[in-house]
C-alpha cells in the first residue's frame, strides 16, 4: 500500500514496484485517515509511507498502527533528511528519500524480504512444550505436581509413590504408565524393577554389592535407592561411568 500526499509520486512508485513480481501494490491513499480502514480490512504486508502530509504526519501515523494486531512493515519516503533521525524511533524498516533511486528501493525491498523470512521462520517453530504434571493424593485431596519436580517414584506392596525434595505422596499410576510420562524428558531411569530416578537429582553413587551402586538422591531424607544387576550397563552407559 501506498500513502503520499503527491499523486505523481504515488504513480511514479507504482511504476517502479511493477519490476518485482512478488509484490503487489493493493492500494493507493493520498491521506493516512482515507487509509486506515484499508490498511485494518485488509492487512497489508509492507506500507510506503510519506511524512509530511496534511492532517496527520507519517510519523504519527507509524506510531498508531504499532498498536494493530498485525501492522504493516513500513518504508518511510520524504524529501526532508531531517526527519531520518526520528523515523528510526517508528516502527519503519527503512528510510528512502526523494527521489527514489532505483538502487535505494532494491536495498529497502531486500531488508523487507529478509525480515519476512525471519518471520516465517518463527512462526513455523513449534509453541514450547508445557510441562507435564502428575497428580497425587495427599488428605483426601488430588494435588498436581510438575514432572521436573519428582525426585523419585517407587512401589511398595502394590501402591506406587512419588517423592518430591520434601514429601512422599501416593500415586494412583502404575509405575509402568508413570515411567512413559517421565521418559519423554530423558532425565528419569528404571534403575529396578521398584523404583524410577531423576537422574538430574543424583547426590552421590555408593559402590555396592556385586559391582553395582547404591543410589543417593539428593531429597531431604538422602534415600538410597539401589541400581539392580540388570539395570548395570544402560545406568553406566547414562552416567558416563
């Protein structure tokens, strides 16, 4: 979109636009107020805007539609250098002056293209994973407790348990179904058939029988937890031991 006082420069601009095949100029305004229910329905991607024009100067102009939910990118274009200083406080990616050079437009449409590639780029990378929680029961109550803060979980005849630093709450999981929801964070192990661990939450390994360990957590009680025969290699290979 196009918005200049100038008709001869508003045609003149089009003219020169018509070289990039990827643009499209979808309207032409001679005042921001004229323009501002086009640029809302419309939601144009890049805007050429003038600064000094009656009613209401492009640099207040620029300033308001920061507020849009989806403004514009905007190329300012003046006569007057003086304003370059203030247009750089505005939303404007570039600044031409005119005349417009042909060279000028070609660097402004370069920057506009490289910051909607960024964009893409961002747009498309997936919304950050929310933190999974598992719920406990503690005095009637079901209380959710978030993944990253579990300690480590246990059987003990047939009920499953989870500890956090300070507590040790009953689970209504079997270990099976809670050891898939701590596996998708690499940071728990099955070190025995009883028990799943934080690795992240290891105070210290004990060499114990049989060439295996005696787990320390790092919890307020320091539980020890034992590493099975079985569970040796893939405990080691993790450790890096």
């Amino acid at each position: 979109m196009i918005i200049d006082d100038e008709p001869a420069i508003c045609s003149e601009l089009e003219y020169m636009l018509k070289k990039y095949i990827d643009i499209q100029v979808v309207s032409i305004h001679y005042n921001p107020v004229e323009a501002l229910p086009q640029i809302i329905e419309l939601e144009p991607d890049l805007l050429f805007l003038d600064i000094q024009m009656p009613g209401m100067n492009g640099l207040e102009f620029a300033k308001k539609l920061n507020q849009l939910s989806h403004p514009p990118l905007i190329i300012f274009s003046t006569a007057f250098h003086e304003h370059a200083l203030e247009a750089f406080h505005t939303p404007a990616v570039f600044y031409l002056t005119k005349p417009i050079l042909e060279s000028k437009l070609d660097e402004a449409i370069k920057k506009v293209k490289s910051l909607q590639t960024k964009k893409k780029a961002t747009d498309h990378q997936p919304p950050p994973a929310l933190e999974e929680y598992v719920c406990v029961r503690k005095d009637n109550k079901i209380i959710p407790i978030q993944v990253s803060q579990i300690f480590f979980a246990f059987v003990k005849e047939r009920e499953l348990y989870i500890a956090t630093h300070d507590t040790i709450e009953k689970c209504d999981l079997s270990l099976h179904e809670l050891e898939a929801i701590l596996n998708k964070t690499g940071s728990f192990f099955r070190c025995h058939r009883n028990y799943v661990i934080n690795l992240k939450q290891i105070k210290e390994m004990i060499p114990w029988f049989h060439n295996t360990y005696l787990i320390k957590m790092n919890d307020g009680k320091q539980t020890e937890i034992p590493v099975s025969r079985g569970k040796m290699k893939a405990f080691r290979s993790m450790m890096n031991l």
